[in-house]
C-alpha cells in the first residue's frame, strides 16, 4: 500500500519527534531507542518516493474463515521506532506532552473507548540514484489507557497491549495519525490439551522467576511484582474492557507474550536480546511454538537472576 507524499511527510514527521519533542518513556527513556536521524533518508518531494506498508498479512483464524470481511477498527495510530515495538500484556508509562499528541490522547479517551494502536516504522529499502527509502508499517498493537495523570506540563499516560493488529490504510495525519485496523490472531492449535499444558509450565515458571528477582537490590525500593508477573497477572484475567472480542487474543496467546519483559538490572546487550526476541514472537502464529520459546526465556532468567543473586550475597559477606 502506498501513501501520497504529503501523508507520507506528516508520517515521518511524527515519528521523527518521538525521542525528542513527543513523548518520553518513565521513568526513563528507554536507552536502546535510536533517534530518527539512524533511519534511511527520505524526501518527499519525488513522485517516485513512496511508503510500503505492509505486515505479516490476514490473520489465518480458522474459526473466522466464514466470514467475508475480518472486525475492522478506524483509531489513532501511534508511530515508533524498530527498537521500540510493544506486545501483547506488556504495560508501559508515557510523557505525552505535545498538542497533537494530547489531542489523540482526547480522541481515544473521549471517542475511542480508551483504545488507540502503537506501531513502528521500519525501514526496508533505499533507492541507489535518489537515496529515498520505504518504510513498513509494522507489529501494529492495539492498546488500552489504564491510567492518566494530567501535569502542568502534558500528561502520564499509562498503556496496555492488547493484540497483535494490522494497518489496513491511513485515513489521515493531522492533526495525529488516524488508520482503519483489522485483528491477527494466532492460527487455531491442533492440540488443545498441549497447549493447555504448556500454558501451566509457563506459568509456573514466571512464579518461579518472580520470587527470585524479587530479591534483588536495586537502586530505588523495587515493587513486590515485577514487570513479568504483572504482565501474566493480566493476561490471566478476562477482558473487562469494552471492545471487539476479535482483537481480543485467547489466555494461551496472551500468556505466551508475557515473559517478554525485562528482568530487574538487565544490561544493554540484555535488553536487546529481549527487542529481538519481541520482534520474533509478534510474527508468530503459533501459540504452542510461542509458549515454548517463552518457556525458554523464563528459564535463562531465572538462571541468570539466580547468579546475580549468588554474586549480591558474596558482596554484602
């Protein structure tokens, strides 16, 4: 799908602010997020230079195969960068400051039922004569407000993933992006019971990592629940939001997402483990397979946490 140049710009433009003028992450920005300037170059003004957005396609959910046309939504579109995709149950706080970016905040507030769609914009081809590049509109989220704190200076806006979406067009830019979105959804398992099972280890897993990394000291008086278990504890829970049930993923998907948070004192080579792991699950489309790697990754931490923990009690000796 292609944009017209001026669409194109006004794209590019949101996000280009996103590490300076729109929006802060809190407490802190997150360190592995590149300002735009790392992107490709793009110049609007040929008629040659387009966008390509494109995902993973249609989501292939057996159960919706008789339907003509998937649940579609239009909602504000919240652009990123490549190192700041969001997935399903992970909770995040922003400093939205910018008019524009309060405006959406409004929309979806007021209009949208809470809901509005985080995506990133990645690069994926450049022109060798014009040095023009297309970007793909990708790992599209669909996300809940929970909670808004006005401040002198715009506003703490704490969001949660809900599902995995695609954009299906921009139907416009200003005074914030605005795009109709259709669910994707993992395909429906074989083996019901298996991916029961693998859902319990999971689970327990994440327990089991929680009350290791709730030990460790950190610099400021950490919480009781870290950012895996928080993610599990809502995944748990039966949607008490209003919404599409469509854009709603099963418990076995939405656990499956869980374990991609980050761990207590990660380093940076951890953290970008972990964006990388991210990309790899919201292309996904098995939940079974999903379950596994997060299994995977849960035990690596608790490894991990395990010996930070063994070094912090050689320390305090």
């Amino acid at each position: 799908m292609t944009c017209t140049s001026t669409l194109t710009t006004l794209i590019l433009n949101s996000i280009a602010t996103s590490s300076t003028t729109r929006l802060r992450h809190v407490p802190t920005r997150n360190p592995l997020s590149p300002h735009f300037s790392h992107f490709l170059p793009f110049h609007s003004s040929s008629a040659r230079a387009t966008t390509i957005f494109q995902n993973s396609g249609l989501p292939l959910i057996k159960r919706r195969l008789l339907l003509p046309i998937a649940s579609s939504l239009q909602l504000p579109l919240l652009p990123f960068n490549i190192n700041e995709v969001l997935v399903p149950t992970e909770r995040k706080t922003l400093h939205l400051y910018e008019a524009r970016y309060l405006s959406l905040l409004d929309e979806s507030l007021l209009r949208k039922k809470k809901l509005f769609v985080h995506f990133v914009l990645d690069p994926i081809s450049i022109s060798d004569s014009t040095g023009e590049a297309s970007f793909a509109a990708k790992f599209g989220c669909l996300i809940l407000i929970e909670n808004v704190e006005r401040l002198d200076v715009g506003a703490l806006v704490t969001i949660r993933g809900i599902g995995r979406t695609k954009i299906l067009n921009f139907v416009k830019a200003d005074p914030y992006l605005l795009g109709v979105i259709i669910p994707m959804q993992d395909e429906i398992p074989e083996s019901s019971s298996k991916v029961s099972s693998k859902v319990v280890e999971v689970r327990e897993a994440i327990y089991n990592l929680n009350s290791l990394e709730i030990k460790l000291k950190t610099p400021n008086e950490a919480s009781l629940q870290t950012h895996i278990t928080n993610s599990l504890l809502w995944a748990e829970k039966e949607p008490s939001f209003e919404c599409d049930e469509d854009f709603i993923p099963s418990l076995a998907e939405r656990v499956s997402f869980a374990a991609l948070q980050p761990i207590t004192g990660s380093t940076e080579a951890e953290l970008l483990k972990l964006q990388r792991l991210k990309l790899e699950a919201m292309d996904l489309k098995d939940t079974y397979q999903r379950l596994e790697d997060s299994l995977e990754i849960v035990k690596e931490n608790i490894s991990m946490v395990a010996a930070k923990l063994a070094i912090q009690s050689l320390e305090i000796q």
